[in-house]
C-alpha cells in the first residue's frame, strides 16, 4: 500500500494548465470561485469574468459594429472582432483560374490550396502560393498592429 499513497502523492502534486491555455505555464490547482452570478448561480475565481458572463442574462451589449451602418452589437470585444472579420472583412479567393473557391478566413485557403499542389483536384496546374504566402504574411502584420491598438484602448487579450 505505501507505494499507492505515493502515486497519489505525485498525482496531488502534478500541476493544473494555465488558464492562458497556452500550455507551458503551469500553476496550481484553480482558485476558491468566490463570485456567484445573480442569475444563474454560476461561480467565477475572478469578478471580471462574472462582468463578463452577467451580459448573457443582460441586454448589454457594449461592443457596437457601426461599420458601413451595421448595427450589430456584441457582449465580448473577440465577438465583435469575429463579426467584422467574417461579415465586411477582406476575402481570399482561390487563385486558380475556373476554382471558384472563396473563403473569410485565410487559412481555409492555405487548407484549400493543397488540392492544386502538383496538378492535382479541381482547376489542375501549379499555383505561386510564394506570392499568396507574402501577401498572408502582410495581412498578418496589419492584423497584428490592430490587436496591438485594440490592447492599447483597453481591450487586451480579446482580439
């Protein structure tokens, strides 16, 4: 038996996942969730992230499109972000010639763009993904100094 109560010793011991969910830092087991929602009885470790979840019971909406007069309103800054991504942002046709494929998201199109390598699936041929890879890469950058911006007004984390 002693050998089981050090296994268990070990497990006590293992560390908890950070919550960043980025997998190399580790901490402790979660915190006491000290605040309670209102509404639901849901507990949170932190009161930011009950604030955060009392807008799912709530008509507050603080985060507000407005482009191109676009009315929608979001609970969370990442879902205003996702919003303009995929309903007035940029999109990225397959520059195969007859492909016809189209997506929001530019990585859909790295995923797509395998079907062409080599001659093979619809539209046949080899395509430069050299020249789509640099453009990706200067979308990245613009992206990247948006999230920047939006962590500057006060919104870091949720781009």
């Amino acid at each position: 038996m002693e050998g089981a109560s050090g296994d268990q010793t070990a497990q006590d011991e293992e560390a908890w996942p950070s919550a960043s969910g980025g997998g190399a830092e580790l901490r402790g087991p979660p915190g006491p969730k000290r605040f309670p929602c209102q509404h639901c009885g849901n507990s949170y470790e932190k009161a930011i992230w009950l604030q955060r979840h009392v807008r799912v019971h709530t008509e507050d909406r603080p985060y507000v499109c407005g482009k191109d007069g676009c009315t929608f309103a979001a609970a969370a800054y990442s879902a205003l972000a996702n919003h303009i991504r995929n309903k007035h942002g940029e999109t990225f046709p397959c520059p195969v010639e007859g492909c016809g494929f189209v997506s929001k998201q530019r990585h859909r199109l790295m995923i797509h763009s395998h079907k062409h390598v080599g001659g093979g699936g619809e539209g046949g041929g080899e395509v430069d993904y050299a020249a789509a890879s640099a453009e990706a890469t200067a979308q990245l950058a613009a992206e990247a100094e948006a999230a920047a911006e939006a962590a500057a007004a006060g919104h870091p984390g949720e781009t």
